[in-house]
C-alpha cells in the first residue's frame, strides 16, 4: 500500500521528499504564497500550481483515510475481519472502492435477507448455487419453518432468492466491473416531463437528449441537472436510445444482468434451477443494483462537471483579477442610469473619494447641458485623467454622451474606458462599503467601486465575494463549499503574486496576504490610521497579534514604499537581506545603487552567495527582484474601442468586425463584450483557424480581441461571433471543431448533436465484452 506521500509524488511527477517537505510545512501554518515563493530550497522549488494540486489531493487523501480506519474498525468490531478484507481495504484506491468493500458489512436496517438468514434459509441458497441440477420446489420443502413465516415453497424460495441478491449486488469487485462497463458504454438520456414543455422551454434542447455518458461536456450535463431539479427533465443512464423512450425496449434484458450472471457463473442450460437463479440474477440486477450505481455514476459526473465548472471559474477569475491596471490617476467614475440618473464619483491617484453627485444625460430627463456642465467642472477642478463608465442599463447612452462631450472639449487629456461592473452593486452595499462610506448613498458607493476598479482591477475586486464576480459557469449549481475554497485560494494566489502597499491597501486586500486574516489587517490599517505610514517592513510588529510568524509568511508580500529600507519595497524576503549586503559589501558598492543596475546584477554568479540558509533558487529570485524591484505581472493597460453607432443589438449587422473584451471563458468559447448590452459568443470552433481543444489556449478574460459578426437573433438576444475574420455570415462551414451554439446559464442552449444510438443487440455485445474481460 503507497503511503500518502507517495501516492502524491507520483501524481504529481515529482520525488517523494519533496511532497514530504511540502506537507510538514502545509502542516505547520505555512501557506502555498509562501511555500512556493520563499521555501523553494525546501521543496525543490514546487510552483504554486503543484502547491495547490498537492494542497487537494492532501486533503482528499486524508479524508479517505479516516474512511479507512472507521471502515476498518467497524467491520473488526463485528468480528469479521478477515485477513485478505484487510488487505483489500489496505489496497482500496478510490472512496467508492472502500464503500463498495465496506457495503456487505455496513450496518443496515433489518432487509428482507436478514429475515430469510435467520428462518435457516441461508442453506437454500447456497445449494441452489452450488448445484442448479437441484429442483428447487423439491428442495425448499425441507425449509419450511411456521414460526418465521415460511409455509409454503414459494415463501421459502423467495426467501432463498433475497439472500442471493442482497450478495450478488454487494460483491466489491461485479461492483466495480458494472461500475466501468456503464461508465465506458452507457448514455445518458434527458426526457421531458409530462405537461412541462411550456414551462419548461428553456430547456428543451433536452426534451429529447441522448449521448455518450462519457462524453457529455460539464455545461450539458451541469443543464440537465438543472432541468431535473426545477422538476422539467428526467435523466436516467440507458444502453441506447430506444431504451430511453420504449417501456417495451426498457423490458428487454440489460446487458449489465449478463455480467452480473457471468460473475457468478451462473448459465442457462436447462437445469431444474437454471430459471430460478436466471430471475435472482434479474432482480439483482433491477431491484438492486440498477439505482445504486445509476445514482453513483450521475453523481460522479455531476461531480466531475461541478469541478470543471468550478476550474472553469477559477481561471476566469485569475484573469480578471490579474487584468492591467489602468494605474494612479485621478479617475472620474460613472454608473450609468436611466430614470434615476447617472452617478458620478471623482477619486484621486490613490483612489481617495475627492467629489460625488449625479447627471441626467439619458431618456427621460435628457438634461445634456446641465450634465455636461456638471462633468467638465469636475474633470478640471480635479484634473481627472480617465474616466471608467459601468457597462450595466444606459451605459452606452453614456458612453456616447461621454464621448461627444470630449470631441467637443479637445483641450482636455482624458480617456473614457467601458468597466465591467458585475458586483459594484454587491460591494456598494455590503458592511465594508458602508463602514467606508458610511455618509454616502449605495448608488454613489457603486460610482467610486467602478472608478477604483479601472485604477487597481485587484484591489477594488477582493472587496466582492469571488463568486459575485461574474465570470462563472452553472456558479449557482455547483458545490458552494468547493467553489468559495478554489475561489479564494485564486484569490490569495493573485494578491500575492502581485504584492501589496501595505500603506494605501484597504482591509479586504491585506486580509488576502499570506498569514494575515481580518483581525490582523483590521489591527494593520488602525495603527496606519492612528500613527501614520509604515516606515518599513519591522514597523509591522508593532501591530497587535502580528507576531514573528505572522511576520515571516507576510512580510515579503507586504511593500513599503519610499520608506527606510529600499529592499522593503521589493520582493525580497527580509530573511534573505543579507545576502543583499553581502552582494554590495563584497562589490563595494551602496546597497540602493545595485538594485536596478541590470549590467551587474548579470555578471554576478548566484553560486557564489549560497550558504547554509540561502539556497541557489532563492539566491537567482533576489538577483532577479533586484533587477526589476517591485515588478508588477500584470499586462500593460490596453482598452477596447467600441464602434460609434453600434450601442444596441439591433445595430449589429451579419459580417461587421468589431473590437471587443472577452468577459468569460467557458468549455465551449469565449463571451466578448461588443457594446450593446448582450455579451456575444465567440463559439470553440470559431476562436482560430486551427483546432482547438481549450478556449483559454487562445483567449482569457479581459482581452481585447477583433470579432465578425456571424449572427444576430434579436428575439432570444443571441449573437454569434467569429474571431477567424474570413469567415463569411450565413456559411456552414465548420473547421476543426463541431459549431454548436451554446450559452451560459443553461437557460440558452440550442439542440445539442444526437449521439449516434448503441447498436440494438447491446445485451449480446455487452455478454461478449464481460467474458473477454473475466
């Protein structure tokens, strides 16, 4: 049996001592940010990706062995450990292989088997198994027992026959053969309701939908799943699909019974007790087994697909929080309204709130010189720079207002930028906003998160909850628990990966630092507050409850700029300080003249500063920070410019290019934000001339792409786009992928492809696989 270590080291294609160096430091406190980051001696350098894998599997793994142990402890408390159950629970790999081991053995409530082992049946049935040449009437005679209820043969052959089921269908290994045959060669099959078409129509794509359990995309079947709990669709595992509409194809013997049969050797050559085991092997198999791993296989694969939705999410999600920052300018917010107006928020460079109020440029107030007015003197009293406009109801009214209001005003140096604004309104109403904000209104609130957002897309984002974000796929039909723990380790991995002012940072953002939670960063800002900047990196001690723990996870992740120590601005650990001062001493030179002097930190050799607590990685990562001090990963700032005269869906016309923003990313393709208030799909196969297999290999949220419009139905407010730009409107083509248009939500899918039907004699090829497979 691999121990835990190493079961890991081989998923992860890397040598057991560095799992075991990874888990002892997981296990004392420390943090995947600064494993990855400042640890790489220790762990061989693992990357902050094998961090987290490792991080999941550790905690699946160890779950499974406290299953173990229970599962152990139950069955030797029952007395009927046996040596080679040990061994096979020892053995067991999987938590459905423990629980398939463990189901003989598991306590239960008294079942119809129980019944018959205690009225002496038990006997019965074995040697009815053992010798079908046995007559079975004849033979049940000598069981007949009036106090337990068996008078006649047919109460003790059905007896008899429920032991044999309740055995066949708890057999670990028929378990898991029946497991793979249905996982390799079932389909699934989604059949509407009775009386639910109405209702029910956004899904009907699968009102009539069958295909290959196996291949069925995380977004179909997260649809399906869907559609079954609003009470619209059924879903059931079928061998092809006449069986998933014919009760009399439903009646015909399944191909699972075969192999059930085959297990246990259980054959039809006429024998007197051939029939009688054939219709124990049946009922086993309807009665016993068929729910059973029905819902064990939809429920791995509605696991499986809640996982890939939630990776789905993730990804977007690090995109999002890692997009360009705009920078520190004095920044205008707009939240676009119609009837209740336009709110309007003016920030500084570091997003300080310096002027707020409203304008009534749109329908039906339409007051454009009052509101322009309004904006101009603003923009010059603050010498704003840019100007982000939420892109929910009116924005592009306001867009346009915007941009008029500039062309007609020249002297002015500022750029408008269209916002994605999923979750301002979340932010603007929760306890954060209103402790900082406590004197402004919620839609005012909303102004200066959109504004903020432009300035520092990661630091305005880490004050919403991830999934409010906006960037998933079936979000809401997944594991909540699942999704906010993957969610928010995306989180802390962007915050770290970037750094943080700990001088200017909100709460929200230093409660995303390695080793902080809320009470310390609470106790951070508080002591900023009340004793101004921190000078440098050792001032945080001075905060209460920020220990030398603490210290030692955040500190290289906190940054300090202009203060004492010019290395407190930089990535550079300060444990490893000294390998600065040894770098400078050695080379005479003052420490702040070397950071930034790319021709000597190139000539120096790494090697040389190793030492007992310094390893070769950690010696390149300080020659490298040096280089380029405080470098921040995210891309240089780049915005979409939205085409004039196209602001609604109806503007769109088949084969128009446009600039856009990718938003969201899904199995299927990429949504792009074209300006009219309905993002467009960008399917799979239209996102290159190539094939190809993961959308996010040629695009991610927040990229500016240039898109053609395919088609526009205005009625369902779809819109089809292509990013292959010699594509032609109206033509079939298909390149590499298999267009089908499909939307988030579940609620816009169109007719998925009919998977061709198993053949009809399935039972015989089924019976033909399990004997070769014995």
């Amino acid at each position: 049996m691999q121990t835990i270590p190493q079961r890991i080291a081989e998923e992860l294609s890397v040598r057991e001592a560095q799992v075991n160096a990874a888990i002892g430091l997981l296990d004392e406190g420390a943090t995947v940010p600064f494993i990855a980051r400042y640890r790489k001696e220790v762990t061989g350098a693992l990357d902050d990706t094998q961090m987290r894998n490792l991080e999941e599997r550790l905690h699946y793994l160890r779950d499974m062995e406290e299953r173990r142990k229970a599962i152990l402890s139950s069955i030797e408390e029952q007395g009927k450990l046996t040596p080679q159950l040990k061994q096979s629970l020892l053995q067991a790999d999987t938590k459905n292989r423990l629980e398939d081991l463990y189901l003989p053995y598991k306590p239960k409530r008294r079942t119809k088997a129980q019944i018959a082992r205690e009225a002496g049946l038990e006997p019965l049935a074995d040697s009815l198994l053992a010798d079908p040449t046995q007559d079975p009437d004849t033979l049940a005679a000598a069981y007949f027992n009036s106090d337990a209820g068996i008078e006649d043969t047919k109460a003790a052959l059905d007896g008899a026959r429920q032991i044999l089921m309740e055995r066949f269908a708890e057999d670990a290994d028929l378990l898991a053969k029946l497991r793979q045959f249905l996982t390799d060669n079932a389909l699934l099959a989604s059949r509407m309701m009775d009386g639910k078409e109405q209702e029910g129509a956004k899904f009907r794509d699968y009102f009539e939908h069958t295909e290959a359990l196996a291949k069925v995309p995380s977004h179909r079947a997260l649809a399906m799943f869907r559609g079954r709990n609003e009470g619209i669709l059924s879903i059931n595992l079928v061998m092809d699909a006449e069986e998933a509409s014919s009760p009399v194809a439903a009646s015909q013997a399944h191909p699972c019974e075969a192999m059930v049969a085959d297990h246990w050797h259980i054959e039809d050559h006429g024998r007197p007790a051939d029939r009688w085991l054939r219709e124990a092997v049946r009922w086993t198999w309807r009665v016993k087994l068929l729910t059973h791993l029905q819902t064990d296989l939809l429920g791995q694969l509605r696991e499986s697909a809640e996982a890939e939705a939630i990776e789905v999410f993730a990804h977007n999600l690090k995109d999002l929080l890692l997009a360009a920052p705009a920078g520190q300018k004095a920044t205008l917010g707009l939240d676009p309204g119609l009837r209740t107006g336009v709110k309007v928020a003016v920030i500084d460079a570091t997003g300080k709130v310096l002027d707020h109020g409203a304008i009534f440029p749109n329908p039906p107030q339409k007051k454009l010189h009052e509101a322009e007015a309004t904006l101009l003197h603003m923009i010059r009293k603050h010498g704003v720079e840019l100007i982000a406009i939420g892109n929910g109801t009116a924005s592009r009214e306001t867009d346009k207002f915007v941009g008029d209001m500039l062309k007609a005003n020249p002297d002015l140096n500022v750029r408008k930028v269209m916002v994605n604004e999923a979750g301002a309104s979340i932010y603007s109403a929760s306890e954060f906003a209103a402790r900082e904000f406590p004197d402004l209104d919620v839609t005012i609130r909303g102004a200066i998160s959109i504004a903020r957002r432009l300035q520092d897309p990661l630091a305005e984002l880490v004050k919403i909850e991830p999934k409010s974000i906006g960037v998933g796929q079936y979000q809401h039909d997944v594991s909540q628990v699942q999704l906010a723990r993957q969610l928010d380790a995306v989180v802390e991995d962007c915050v770290n990966a970037v750094g943080v002012d700990v001088n200017t940072a909100s709460v929200p953002l230093l409660t995303r630092v390695s080793g902080l939670n809320q009470s310390i960063a609470t106790n951070i800002v508080s002591l900023r507050d009340a004793q101004g900047k921190f000078a440098d990196r050792k001032a945080l001690l001075g905060v209460s409850r920020f220990g030398d723990k603490t210290f030692e996870q955040a500190a290289g992740f906190l940054r300090v700029s202009g203060g004492d120590n010019p290395l407190d601005a930089s990535a550079v650990h300060p444990e490893s300080y000294g390998v600065v001062e040894q770098i400078a001493a050695q080379r005479q030179r003052d420490m702040s003249s070397i950071i930034g002097d790319s021709s000597f930190l190139k000539a120096l050799n790494p090697a040389d500063y190793i030492s007992d607590s310094v390893g070769l990685p950690t010696v390149r990562d300080i020659i490298s920070e040096l280089d380029k001090p405080g470098r921040d990963p995210r891309p240089e700032f780049k915005m979409a410019e939205f085409q004039e005269g196209v602001e609604k869906i109806s503007d769109l016309r088949p084969d128009m290019v446009l600039e856009g923003t990718v938003t969201n990313v899904t199995n299927f393709g990429a949504f792009v934000d074209i300006g009219v208030h309905q993002d467009g799909l960008v399917h799979i196969s239209a996102l290159a001339d190539k094939f190809v297999k993961d959308p996010r290999d040629v695009v991610k949220a927040g990229d500016i792409v240039r898109v053609k419009v395919m088609e526009v139905d205005q009625p369902r407010k779809r819109i089809g786009l292509t990013m292959r730009l010699s594509d032609k409107a109206g033509e079939q083509e298909q390149r590499g992928n298999n267009p089908r248009k499909e939307q988030r939500g579940g609620g816009r899918n169109t007719k998925p492809r009919q998977e061709k039907p198993a053949a009809n004699n399935a039972f015989a090829a089924a019976f033909a696989n399990a004997k070769q497979r014995k």
